[in-house]
C-alpha cells in the first residue's frame, strides 16, 4: 500500500472522530435530555397516581363548612356510604321520580274516562300532553337562570310545588281549559325537578348505579300506574273516579314537598356556584394530565429538546391558564349554541317521547284496533313499565361492569330496543299472547337504561366549562319528549292516518335515535374516557 493511500485513510478516520470539545458537548447535551425525560415521566407518575387515588373521591370537593362570598356553606361527602344527609336526599330523589311515573302514565290510562266526562276527541286529548311538554321546554330554557338563583335546593322545591298545586286543580275536574293549564304547570314542575336531580346526582360516586336507580323509580311509578288506576276505578265497593287518583297525587306530592324542603335546605345557590366553580379547576386539572400524557407518548417522534422550546410544559402550563374565567363563565345561550348540547338534547327527547308515547297510547290501541279489554290492555302495560324498571335498576350495574364504554352499551340497549318493537309490531298479527308479553317486557327491559346512560355519557363528552349548564338543559328538553310524542301520536291519530299508525312511529323513531346515536359513537368513540362522577 502506497504512502498516498495510507494518508487518505488517515484523513478519513480522523474526519469521522470527533474533537474531545465535541465530545462533551454531546454528553452534556445527552445528560440534559435524560434529565428532562425523567423528569416528565415523574410527573406524569405522581399525575397518574393522584388519578387513581380520585377515582373513588371523584368530586374533588373537600368535605366540611367553607365560606364563599359571604356564606358558610356546608360541603358533605358525595360518596352515599359516608353520609347519611346523601342517603336521605337520594331517597327524596327516588320518590320524586316514582310520583313522576304515577303522573305521567295517568293520562295514557285515564284517556277513556277522560273522553267521556269532557266529550273530547284524541286530538283534544293530545292538547294535555301538548301543554305539558310546553312547561317542560319553559323550564328548560330558564334551568340554568333558576339555578343561578335558587340552587338545587330552590328549584326542587319550586318544581315539588308546582307538580303538587297542578294535581290538587286536576282533582277538583275543573273546565277543560283550565285542565290544560294545570298541566302547563305541571310540566314546568317536572322540568325543573327533572334537569336540577338528574345534574346533582350525575356528580356523585356510582352516578352510573344511581341515575339507573333514579330512572327505574320512574319506572315502578309507570308500572304501578295502569293496574293501580284500573282497580281503583273498577273494584266493586265504592270504585273511584278519575278524579279522585289525582287527589292521592297530589297528597304524595304534598308529602315530598316537605321532605325536599327539609332535605335540601343546605343547596344554596351559593353553594351550587362554589361547586361549579371547583369542578371546573378540576376539568382544568384532568386536562393538564391528558396534555402531559400526550407530551410523553410523542417522545418515540420528537427531539424532546425541540419540544420544550416550542411546545414544552412551560407553554402547557400558560395555555391551560389562559382563557380561564372564559371557561368558566359559559352563559345559557352561548351553551344553546353549541350543537353537541342541542344534539344530546334531541336524543333524549326522541327517547323519552318514543318510551312514553309507547305506554301512553298501549292500552287505548290494544281496546280500540286489537278488541282486547281494559284489564288485559292494561295488563300489557304494566309488563313493559315492569321491564323498564328493572333494566333501568338491573343494566345499570351492567354498564358499569361488562362494558368498556357507555357508548357502546347505549348502542346495544337502542339496537335491541328496536328490535323488540319490530318484534312487538310483527306479534300483534298473530294470537301469540304470551310471547307478546315477554317480548313487551324485554323490550322495556333494554329501553330503561338508555335514559342514564346517556347522561352519564355526555358528562364524559362535554367540556367542563359546559356541564352545569348543558346537563340541565338536556335533562329538561329531553324530558319534554315524554309529553311531546304522545301529543304527536293523538293528532295522528285523529288523523287519517288513525291510531293504527302508532307502532310504526315508534319503530321510526328508534330506528332515527340508533342513525344519531351511532354518529355519536364513532365521533367520540377514540378521545371518550369514562368518568368516575
């Protein structure tokens, strides 16, 4: 090997070796991304760890008396287990539920006698669900006014009030006029108790459990409805009239007004502004957790040293700052304008209003199209209220459970719910009784526990800054459906159409609740995270 050549390999060693200031540089450099490595990775471990240890204290309230702006407010612990203020309330909150079931099913059942003491026709009848489902929407627009002003504890008691003097009119068969109004009143009532309930116990532990619970007493209230009326108006020794069970409605109600009021004296709208106030920090803390675990999942793709100058902690920390009193103070109507409110909203109110119309109008379709009696008509009745109760008490635990997200359950629970009323529509052209009534039961059933699924699904959707304000809403619009649809139903009735129409609306209405609800899946399906409030 020549001199010449032996050179040129010497200059293409020493071209490849790097100087000692070189060297150090990079070790240095080298030490310094190991560093902020680890460091990332520590807090992001203590972040994970203090996740899991608030998986089971999800309010992240601290317990005891707090003063803000002036009030001494009392914050108990919203774990039932730990409080039995939390039980007593929870309690209240199931009568309310189960009052709401004996009213509304009330008017499906009572629609013969109704017809003959007021010569009214079905689309006059349709008129009673139409003015409540007016007072529902009212309430809905004014949910987030009246809790700014009264709290939780002032609007249940407002709504108690309202249902119990609405029902108190009823009972004294007053002109047909003012029967519509008392129902207007009524629907407000319901509302109001339906969006403040359904948003306080959505933010406590096992909310999953509880509003299935809360919703199932809705359901025992529709179960005992049909035959409860049916043997008090046809017993054989002094039966009653149909006046006389709003008498014992609004005795009940009467009864939990004074249970609500003594209950929930300490829900001050105080109170309800501290508590939206801390659940919005701790959004605020869940989402600097969701940004540093981004941080950390990116290293494999990013110079970390890159990722500090131009998107590191620094930056995270100042952005999740910026903007907060905007987060925070979401007014009702900005909320309003924001179709992912309107969207969940309109589930619901197609939900409601397809369940309720279903019971409503059972009996008086199976009596008029099918011949049947008023005893086994309202036989049927009760076996889907008793289907809907125990999927609403019994699938909510399920969810909880069996299944990795409340978007799938509630796909399963709408899939199978219009299946069962195809299959109930298919079995009125046979004489397969029987079968009929264990398909009506099954499909109340998987129908119950939509309703709590979905709330308890769009608190894990919806932005914190829009929660307080957004629950409310949904629960009341959603709510209005189970006066609306029925309204729908009796002016199809009186239609051409006719009362045959009836099962087929409800098969269309499922069949639109699983197009929406299936959107709603695959556009939250890979950011949903389950909450644990």
């Amino acid at each position: 090997m020549s001199k010449d050549q032996l050179a040129d390999i010497n200059v293409g060693v020493t071209d490849g070796l790097l100087t000692p200031d070189q060297q150090d540089y990079d070790h240095e450099n080298e030490h310094q991304t190991q560093q902020q490595q680890e460091q990332l990775q520590q807090q992001l471990k203590q972040q994970q760890q203090q996740q899991q240890q608030q998986q089971h204290q999800p309010s992240h309230v601290p317990v005891g008396l707090v003063e803000f702006e002036g009030e001494t407010i009392l914050i108990d612990s919203v774990d039932w287990r730990k409080s039995r203020l939390l039980i007593i309330q929870l309690t209240a909150s199931f009568l309310v539920f189960i009052l709401f079931g004996l009213g509304d099913q009330a008017i499906g059942t009572l629609i013969p006698e109704l017809q003959k003491h007021y010569k009214i026709n079905d689309r006059e009848i349709s008129y009673i669900f139409l003015m409540n489902v007016t007072g529902y929407l009212v309430m809905a627009i004014c949910s987030n006014v009246s809790h700014v002003n009264l709290g939780v504890g002032g609007v249940a008691v407002m709504g108690a009030t309202l249902i119990t003097s609405a029902y108190l009119a009823v009972s004294m068969k007053p002109p047909f006029a003012v029967l519509l109004i008392s129902y207007f009143f009524a629907g407000c009532g319901s509302g109001s108790l339906d969006a403040s309930l359904n948003s306080w116990i959505a933010n406590l532990v096992d909310s999953n459990q509880l509003l299935g619970i809360l919703h199932g007493c809705w359901g025992i209230g529709s179960l005992i409805t049909p035959s409860l009326i049916t043997f008090l108006l046809e017993k054989p020794n002094n039966p009653w009239k149909w006046n006389t069970y709003y008498i014992l409605l609004a005795v009940i109600g009467a009864s939990i007004l004074i249970l609500i009021a003594y209950t929930f004296r300490l829900e001050t709208p105080k109170k309800y502004k501290y508590l939206s106030k801390i659940r919005h920090e701790t959004s605020k803390h869940e989402i600097e957790l969701d940004d540093l675990q981004d941080l950390s999942s990116s290293q494999d793709d990013y110079d970390l040293n890159e990722m500090s100058s131009s998107s590191g902690l620094e930056d995270l920390d100042n952005n999740s700052d910026s903007g907060e009193d905007d987060v925070h103070h979401v007014s009702f109507s900005e909320a309003l304008k924001l179709p992912l409110i309107w969207g969940f909203a309109s589930i619901l109110f197609i939900y409601v209003g397809g369940e309720s119309a279903f019971g409503a109008w059972l009996v008086t379709y199976l009596m008029r199209l099918k011949d049947w009696k008023y005893t086994a008509s309202s036989h049927m009745a009760t076996m889907f209220w008793l289907g809907l109760t125990a999927g609403r008490i019994g699938l909510g635990f399920v969810t909880a459970h069996f299944f990795k997200t409340e978007l799938i359950a509630n796909m399963v629970y709408i899939v199978l719910s219009l299946l069962g009323y195809i299959a109930f529509y298919m079995l009125l052209f046979t004489h397969a009784v029987i079968l009929l009534f264990i398909v009506v039961f099954v499909t109340g059933a998987v129908v119950g526990p939509i309703f709590p699924t979905t709330i308890v699904a769009a608190l894990a959707i919806l932005p914190a800054r829009l929660q307080t304000v957004g629950i409310g809403f949904i629960c009341a619009f959603g709510g209005g459906g189970a006066a609306g649809i029925p309204s729908l139903i009796g002016l199809l009735a009186h239609s051409s159409l006719g009362l045959a129409s009836f099962p087929g609306v409800i098969i269309v209405m499922f069949a639109l609740l699983t197009v929406l609800w299936l959107l709603v899946m695959l556009r939250y399906r890979k950011q949903y995270k389950r909450t644990f409030i």
